[in-house]
C-alpha cells in the first residue's frame, strides 16, 4: 500500500485503559448533561418556529451580500442558502415580536434589492408554528430513540444479548456525547442535527459490528486465550480499517464543513464529532463492556481443525 496509517501489525493494550475510558466517559457524560440542562441548546426555526421565504433570481445570487443585507435588519437568528440551483434561494428567520408575517416579508422585499442584481420574484411564504415544532422535536426523538431500539434487536439476534448491551451503551454514549457538544458550541440545533445523529448511530454500529465480527471470530479460533488478550487482539486486528475509515470519511466532511455553505454546516459539525466519538466508543467503550457482563464462550471447548489452542502448544 502506498499509504499506512498504522502498521499492519499493532499491540496496543486497549483493554488496559479501559478504567480511564470509562472515567472520561462518565465525566464527559455529566458535563454534557450539566450543559444541556443549564446552558439548552440553540433550536433553529424547525424547532423554535420562525418564517422562511423562497425567491428566485435572474442571475446567481450572491449569498454573500444577500446574508449581509439581512443582518442589517436587525431581525435575529437568519439563515440565507441556496438550494438547488444557484438562482433559488431559502431564507429562514425568527418570528419577529411585534411584526405580522406580511410585515416581515415587505422589510424583505425592501432590502434584498440593494444585494440581488435584476429581478426577484417570491415564490412561497410560510410560517413554522409553536405547535408543529413542538411535533418535530417529539418526533425527532422518537427517531433517535427507535434506531437505537432496533440496534439492540439487530445485535441480540446477530450475536448475543451481551453484545448488543456493549453496541447500545455505546451509541448512547455518543448521542448525549453529541448533544453535550451542540451545547456547548452554540450550533444551531434543527432537523439536520437529528438526521446526523441518526448517520452517528449508523456509522457507530458499523464500527462496533467490524470489532464485534472480529471478536466472535476469535472466541472461536483461541478457545483457551484469556478474554482481556483476546479483545486486545481484536481490536488491533481492526485498527487499521477502523483508523483509515475515519480518517477518509473526515476528509470528506472537512469538505462539506469549510466548504458546504451554512446551510449545512450544523451536519458537517455534527458527524465530525460523531467520527471521532463514534471510533473511540467502539474501541475503548463497547469491547470493555464484554469483560464487563462476562460474555461467556461456547460450551465446546475442543478445537475443531483450522482452529488455534492458547497457548500453543509446544512441539
């Protein structure tokens, strides 16, 4: 290969650390609840409510100076994206205390000219009530609180209920873990935010799974091989796919957070994190549980041919 993140062959001692992950965890797991219950988390107009107006434009607007335009209203929170082609153009605010929606929408009229060259037609108004984003946030977390449901399903009947413990305490680990992060940045929290949670779930357990495959190999092939040096193994025969996967995947998200506009910015952030918390939930979270609830081996300890006896025997 042209190019090795890590050698094909590691022995780090995963396992050993496993006192100080669960540490760190549970410490970071109380920071980010302290900051969510005393700091919250910054909802975006599909959770909060708000306005969004869509235009379109003769030339490619400049998001630029339509975004600068409407700061000097002085109207909150506003978002201005493309979406689509260059010439349709999303804009989202705030409700606005005081100010009817057709009220909003004239200010707007009255400013956008000074950023859009040629004309500007307004194609459709419309107004995110209290009611329907409550409805959204109820929904979102029914989501969230599903795919991980049907996580521990997928692994009990896959492998075994212990695994499946490992896999959900870990994917909850890197949803609060996410959660903590969003308030603590400030990031807009809206329905993106949730479709990225619901890609960290997924990108988690199929991390998790690759360490579990593995592990469940071995328990196999080294019946005798204590259970803390047999995860130890598994896990470093892994790293490499696990460490070249995140880091090909943060390269493409790195493209999409400095380069995909705002309007999917909150995303890109998001699943950042998610790598990284998704990797180090795998490896230093869901394996360690397995000493844990004390995963036990198959009854039949005689090897069968093609498998390994620890330690070897001398010859």
């Amino acid at each position: 290969m042209l190019l090795k993140l890590v050698p094909e062959k590691t022995d780090v001692k995963f396992i050993n650390y496993r006192k100080i992950a669960y540490l760190f965890s549970f410490l970071s797991i109380i920071v980010a609840f302290g900051l969510y219950f005393n700091k919250g988390l910054n909802f975006g107009i599909d959770f909060e409510g708000g306005i969004m107006v869509e235009i379109g434009t003769e030339t490619p607007a400049d998001i630029g100076r339509i975004r600068s335009a409407m700061s000097s209203l002085k109207m909150g929170d506003v978002k201005v994206q493309e979406f689509g082609d260059p010439r349709d153009v999303l804009i989202r605010l705030e409700h606005q205390e005081g100010l009817t929606v057709d009220q909003v929408v004239e200010k707007i009229r009255e400013i956008l000219p000074s950023a859009i060259d040629g004309e500007i037609s307004y194609r459709r108004t419309e107004t995110v009530g209290s009611t329907v984003s409550g409805e959204l946030i109820e929904d979102g977390i029914m989501a969230v609180f599903f795919a991980i449901s049907a996580v521990l399903v997928y692994i009990w009947f896959r492998f075994e209920w212990q695994f499946g413990m490992g896999a959900v305490v870990a994917l909850v680990h890197d949803v609060i873990l996410t959660i903590g992060m969003f308030s603590f940045t400030g990031l807009e929290f809206n329905l993106s935010t949730i479709a990225a949670i619901l890609t960290i779930v997924g990108y988690s357990l199929n991390d998790t799974v690759v360490v579990y495959d593995r592990i469940r190999e071995n328990l196999r092939k080294f019946r005798k091989m204590p259970m803390s040096e047999l995860l130890n193994l598994s896990i470093n025969e892994t790293l490499s796919r696990t460490v070249m996967t995140s880091v090909t995947t943060l390269i493409a998200l790195a493209a999409l957070f400095f380069l995909g506009g705002e309007g999917i910015h909150g995303f890109a952030a998001a699943m950042i994190w998610g790598i990284f918390v998704g990797t180090y939930s795998s490896i230093f979270i869901a394996s360690p549980i397995l000493l844990w609830v004390e995963l036990q081996r198959e009854p039949n300890t005689t090897p069968q041919a093609g498998m390994e006896v620890y330690p070897p025997k001398k010859s």
